[in-house]
C-alpha cells in the first residue's frame, strides 16, 4: 500500500466517527458508537506512513480493555509531564516517613491530639488518668496507635477490626496526594434521554450513567466519597428510586414523594411549551446543618440536576457552618440555568421567614448525619425539628453507622412520637460512602458518610365526617 492510498484509507475512516461540540470528551465518544448500526472505524497514526495495518474495529470490549504497554520513549515523556509523589504501585507509608508533607503533618496532629486506646481502658477500669499519647506507630497500617509496643502488641480488636481498614485509607489518602491524574473525577456529562439511569447500586448507578474512568475499588471510593451527597438526593427523588413499599417506604412515603414527583413530571411536559416553561416553580431542596455537603465544589451538584433534566433545583445549604468565611451570612452560586445553590449561615428555626411558605408538592428537607440525640446537640435540633413538623414536607435523614442512625431515630421518636408519620424505615443506604473516615482524637471511632437513611414529615390528620 503506497502513501496516497493510505491517505485515501484515512479519510474514509475518519468521516465514519460522528461529529460532537466536544469531541474531546472520552464519554461523549462512547454514546456515539453505542448507538452506531455499523461498525465504527478509526485509523492508526500509522497509516499516515504506510503501516501494514489499514484499519481498525473499536468495540465495547475496549472499553474495558487494559492499554497497551507504553514503549520507553513513551514513558519518559509521560514522566516530564508528570512528576509522581508517589507511585501507584508503592501508596503504603508510615505517616512519619511519608514522602508527602500533609500526611507527616497528619501524624503528628494525631500524637498531639490523640490518644491510646488501651491506655483509655485502664482509665475506665481503674478510675484513674492513664492516658498517653499513641507515640507508637503500628507496622501495617502506618498510623500512631497505641502509646508504646507493648500496648499494640495487646490489644487485639486493633488488629482483627480495624487495622486492615486504616491501612486502606493510608494508601487511599497516599494516592489522592500522589500528583497523579485523577481521571476518576472526570464525570459524565447530561444524560442521553433514551438511557435510563438504575438506581440499584454504585456499580449499576456508574454502568449507567457511563463513568467510565472508575476501574478499581479505590476509584470508587474517591468517587463515592463526594458523590455520596447528590446521588442520594437524586435517588430519593427519582422515579426509579431503590426506596419502594419493598424496601422501606411506608404509604406515607409514597404519597409525599409522589406529590414532589408530580411537580418533577410538569417540569418535564413543561419543556414543550415555552410560555409554560417561564413559568416553572424550581424544586427547593433544604439541606440542614450543612457542613462537608455544602463545601463541595459546586459543579458536583451537576450530578444531580443531570438526574433531573427538566427540573429547575434549588439547593439551599443552612447552617452555622456551610459557610467558612465569618463575615458571610448569606450566598449564592448559579451553577447552570436550572440549577443554583444558595447558602445561609444560621439555624432554620431561626430563620425560616426567610424560606416560608412551604408547600410539599415543591420542597423536601434532608439532613445529612446530623447527629440529632447528640446529647451535645439535641436541644437545639428540637427546636429544628418542631419548625420542620409543621411544614408538612418530607425529611429525609442519614446516619454515619448503625448505631448512629438508630440514636437518632429513638430520640426522635422520644421527643416527637406522637407528632411524625414514618415515611421511609431506617435502613441501609445503597448510596453510602464506600470510604471510611476515622477520628483524629480517637482512631477507633470511625464514620461512613451517609451509611444509612430513614424520612420521616409532620403528622397529618384526616377530616371525616361523622
């Protein structure tokens, strides 16, 4: 094959590739071959100066495929553009000899400020002030645990409970730090309309809505970790939600939820007629006692509108700390034309003049982990929770674990059990954080964002006549 007929070959096989506004994008290039009839022909660099291939097949095995081997040219000119903390294949370090500051300097919060498990034991069982600092560090998972040796050598529900996971987030938090692309927070962008999103797990969510950088566990747990926020909104509000009569929703559930998807199914028969679609009213989703949530970066929240096409959302993220800066109280961010969040520094029963009049056909509450029997916290969730009673919406609330949830579920109902229709049981929730956080004052305290989730709203009463 000489020259110009490789050129020849080239040009036909490159007219055969749909066109895209982005054609830079690696999933927008996935649609278009998914829904092609025919098989969709690219030409190697090679062609150019006459290789022997002429042409080649992309199929959805590729996808998937592992990449060829890089030559050592190749190498090198990866190696000049991206120098490596350090290397996927060597994420393990002890926190004092770590080659990354943050995490030396992590360690060292945790000596200062934690302390030694055994030695809080001691404390408890002899009543007296025992307790040291972990100045040792344990060998597997890298972290300072216990004060001494001996101490680590003893203690037992280290090793078999909770070492095996602080050394995966050791090298979790290694790889986040590494400098290397993370193309896993490369997310897809809108929804092609004849794709339905399943909602069942993480991993049919991701198949679906075409994530296709997320190859490994540890992918999914940086993904998950930030996801874990928007998606579980989206799946609450969906009308292929995971939460059905099978699986948790009560009756009540079902009508407060079918009263906001009755307003999401307008949004979308409003998109056909342009006078009515001016006059749309935007979904209203209040998150409160708003923290890791709302210091999300804001394009994260796209997620979420991409579930929700044709629905204009506004987030409203209130509480004292979903905004860092002390001298703002109030702020808005308009992410896209149907979506903007909006941040209010403040408690709800304070300011919920600012937000009334409610109507449950348009918003919905969530409170992510808020820690409403915290006995530090449980009198002014109170007054929270009398405001959001009378609002008649739904609430949905999540916990960090088990035990967290069912707290606050019993102190709830202890508090406001003659006053709450149950709208979805405590229980598990599909769209957990699949990362899990531990605690710098005490390494054996550990939370998972989101773990589980339960809704409940203000009673209603039915007018019958006698």
């Amino acid at each position: 094959m000489n020259s110009r007929q490789s050129a020849q070959l080239f040009a036909r096989s490159w007219r055969r590739i749909p066109r895209s506004s982005s054609s830079s994008s690696s999933s927008l290039l996935s649609r278009s071959f998914l829904y092609t009839k025919e098989p969709l022909l690219v030409a190697p660099t090679d062609l150019i100066a006459g290789a022997a291939h002429s042409k080649r097949y992309i199929s959805l095995k590729s996808l998937f495929a592992p990449s060829p081997p890089k030559t050592d040219s190749e190498e090198q000119m990866a190696g000049s553009r991206q120098r490596l903390l350090v290397k996927p294949d060597d994420l393990f370090h002890p926190l004092s000899k770590s080659p990354i500051k943050e995490m030396r300097e992590k360690g060292v919060l945790i000596q200062n400020h934690g302390c030694c498990p055994s030695c809080v034991i001691e404390t408890t069982a002899k009543g007296h002030a025992a307790t040291r600092e972990p100045a040792f560090e344990c060998p597997d998972c890298g972290y300072p645990t216990h004060c001494t040796e001996k101490h680590w050598g003893e203690d037992t529900k280290h090793r078999e409970e909770l070492c095996s996971h602080l050394r995966e987030a050791n090298e979790d938090e290694h790889d986040l730090r590494s400098g290397r692309t993370l193309r896993e927070f490369e997310f897809p962008s809108a929804q092609l309309p004849e794709v339905v999103v399943n909602f069942t797990s993480w991993d049919t969510f991701l198949y679906t809505r075409s994530f296709t950088n997320v190859d490994s566990d540890r992918s999914m747990r940086h993904v998950s970790k930030v996801l874990t926020y928007p998606v579980t909104i989206g799946a609450t509000l969906h009308q292929y939600s995971p939460f059905t009569l099978s699986t948790g929703l009560t009756p009540e559930g079902l009508k407060s939820l079918t009263a906001l998807r009755t307003t999401i199914k307008e949004h979308e028969l409003a998109r056909s007629e342009k006078d009515l679609e001016m006059q749309q009213t935007p979904l209203r989703i209040f998150v409160l006692g708003a923290r890791a949530e709302a210091m999300l970066p804001p394009h994260l929240y796209l997620q979420l509108s991409y579930l929700l096409p044709s629905s204009p959302i506004h987030i409203y993220f209130v509480g004292p700390e979903c905004i860092p800066a002390a001298e703002e109280t109030r702020s808005t961010i308009v992410v896209s034309s149907r979506l903007a969040l909006k941040y209010h520094k403040g408690y709800f029963h304070d300011a919920i003049w600012n937000f009334a009049p409610f109507d449950p056909f348009t918003d919905v509450f969530f409170m992510f982990s808020p820690g409403l029997a915290h006995p530090n916290a449980r009198s002014g969730w109170r007054l929270t929770v009398e405001k959001l009673l009378e609002t008649k919406c739904a609430i949905f609330a999540t916990g960090f674990h088990q035990q967290d949830m069912e707290t606050d579920v019993r102190g709830l109902e202890e508090d406001f059990g003659g006053q709450i229709d149950w709208l979805l049981k405590p229980r598990s929730n599909p769209f957990t954080s699949l990362k899990r956080d531990f605690g710098i004052r005490n390494l054996q305290e550990w939370a998972i964002a989101n773990w589980g989730i339960y809704g409940f709203r203000g009673k209603r009463y039915e007018v019958q006549s006698s």
